[in-house]
C-alpha cells in the first residue's frame, strides 16, 4: 500500500484492510521506519517472541531492503514518502492509525531500534504483563530509553544482525529520576525526566544535567525561534553556537486506543500514566551509527531539522573507541530492577 500524504495514509480502503488484519488481536505493535535492514529482523523477532503477532509499520522511503524482510515476515506495511517533519515526526501518523483501530486494543510504539523490556520478561508474555493494565483507568505506561553499545568500537553489523543483545549487550548503571523543571508561569504538574547516558557523556556531562533548570530549558529552546527560518547552510553552525539540549530518554510506548491525545511520542497530554515504568533498550549505537546521522543531519526530516544528528557527529570523535566506561554494566532485566530502572514512578509523574 503507497501514499504519498499523511492525509491519505489511512483512508477508508486502508482502514478497512487494517480492520480485517487485526481482527480481535488485543495488541498491535506500531512503528515509523526507513533503512532498518540492520535492526528490523532482529526487531520483528523481539516481538514475536513475547507473544505480538500484528504489526503495522509505515515505511518512509527504505531503499535498502527493509521492506523485503517486512512483506516475508507478513507485517502490514503502509509506504509513504511524504515528509516526516511534517507529520510531526511521525506522531500524526500515529495519532491517524490510533483513530483507525477499535477500542480496546492497546497500541506498542516502538522504533525499529527499540525492544521493549519490563519486569518479568522474557518469561512473562506480553499480553500477561499488561493484564492488569488493560483493565485499569490508566491510559499509557512511560518507558525509558536505555541507550545499548557494544563492549569496544561499534558493534559489527555487516548485514542484518540476528540477536541486538549480543551485538551491543552493555548500558550505562548510572541514571537520574526527577521531575522535568517547570516553568513558573506554567501549571505546576509532574512530569518525569531521565538524566544520564552514553548520548549524555557524549555531549555534555550528567553533573551538567543535574544542574539544568527551567532556565537552563528556556535559553536551549531558543534555537526553536530560528533553526526554521535558518538557511539550510547554515544549520549547522547555528546549532554548534547554541547550548546542548539533551536527547529525551522519555518516550510513552504502550497505550489504549482512543484514550490519550499525542502531543508528541514524548509527551502525550490528558493521560494517566501506569505507576510501573517499563524500558525500551535503545540500539542506535551500531555500526551504521555515524553513516545515519551523516544522512539524518542532511536530510533535516528530524526534530529541529536534524540537529540531534548534527550534535552526534561533533561528538563521535570522542566515541571513536567505544561508549564504554567505568559505570558500563552488562544487561540483565534483574539488574534492571536491583538499579531501579525499572521501579514504581508515581512520585515523579501523578500530580
């Protein structure tokens, strides 16, 4: 299925087509790709294996063999060349397909870089896991992005890898939990913000991290009133003259159809969010790393016209041998919960 607007992604013909492949599946995992060949056997495997058997993926132009594994896999695959940028990163297009689906059915967001983890997995199936949530009031479970690398220089991936785990296994140990600075004009509600990182350590630093503040937040988000208006040749300079802004390790995976309003993937409105966080490990950091952000950079589809990819080129010479430090742990799900990654959030995210 092609189209070539966000307006037309999902019309009746498509929602129709969408309806009978779902039938009376109770989840459906939901991801926006382009040139995932690396990732997405792997990604597709991850899934299947805690017990999802419908995915809907819209392509956005792959060209190297993405969708060849997605149609043998039998994934429902709605392609589009249409601008990401426009669609709001890509949050339009799942705010449009959330709208197709009926009630009930909760809806998995995940990149083809990120396989969800929560307590209890791989043991417990997904559908398990969510058993209670299913028949809660809340709307949305809050993960985090737990950036994977390997243990040396980036993880060989000549091809597509079979198991992510075993190509980038380590994370880092030390993350903060907080509450996200509030402007003081604006309403004070809690919302939860994770500082840390290898992207952290990459750019800045996390004691830099724990010193920000709404201000700190204020002066970063200038970039906003320009980047725009900006030619595109002097993107980069602009943003090489602003502060940092950190990449959000926020992202709201898991939710009930027609019962939350998107503002973003990192930050949906009107929700209530279940009081267990659960984690999406993150394999950005593969061999492909610095080729995407060369063509990410270039492209300027992502948020502020690429300029989080413009910010990793700078800073991949200091990464050159590895993301690996003194902090580095191994990945386990126990190790996840013993840390408190994986932990009760309620202080940091109900008003």
């Amino acid at each position: 299925m092609t189209c070539s607007a966000p307006s037309v992604l999902f019309d009746e013909t498509v929602r129709g087509k969408i309806e009978a492949y779902l039938g009376d599946a109770p989840v459906v995992v939901f991801s926006v790709m382009r040139n995932e060949v690396v990732r997405v056997r792997a990604w597709l495997t991850h899934y299947q294996a805690m017990g999802a058997s419908r995915f809907v993926v819209i392509d956005n132009g792959s060209t190297d063999g993405t969708l060849d594994i997605l149609a043998q896999a039998g994934v429902f695959v709605v392609e589009t060349r249409a601008s990401y940028a426009a669609s709001n990163y890509g949050t339009a297009w799942l705010s449009d397909f959330s709208a197709t689906i009926r009630p009930g059915v909760i809806v998995i967001n995940a990149d083809a870089d990120e396989l969800l983890i929560y307590d209890g997995w791989p043991h417990t199936r997904v559908m398990e896991f969510l058993h209670d949530f299913r028949s809660s009031e809340y709307d949305t479970i809050f993960g985090f992005l737990l950036d994977m690398y390997p243990d040396g220089r980036a993880a060989a991936a000549a091809g597509d890898v079979d198991d992510l785990f075993s190509a980038a296994p380590l994370h880092d140990k030390d993350y903060i939990f907080r509450c996200r600075p509030v402007r003081p004009w604006e309403r004070s509600s809690k919302s939860i913000e994770i500082l840390g990182g290898p992207r952290a350590r990459m750019l800045s630093s996390i004691k830099d991290q724990q010193r920000s503040t709404w201000l700190s937040y204020l002066v970063q988000g200038q970039i906003d009133r320009l980047i725009y208006r900006t030619p595109a040749s002097l993107v980069r300079p602009l943003v090489r003259m602003f502060p940092r802004q950190m990449p959000s390790l926020s992202k709201y995976p898991i939710f009930k159809t027609s019962r939350l309003s998107l503002r973003n993937a990192h930050g949906p409105t009107g929700r209530k969010i279940y009081p267990w966080n659960v984690v999406l490990c993150h394999f950005k950091f593969l061999d492909d790393f610095e080729s995407k952000a060369s063509e990410e950079a270039k492209r300027g589809e992502h948020y502020r016209r690429g300029s989080e990819y413009i910010m990793y080129l700078d800073g991949l010479s200091e990464a050159k041998c590895g993301f690996r430090y003194d902090g580095s742990v191994r990945f386990s799900v126990p190790n996840l919960v013993e840390r408190g990654l994986i932990r009760n959030i309620s202080e940091f995210v109900q008003a």
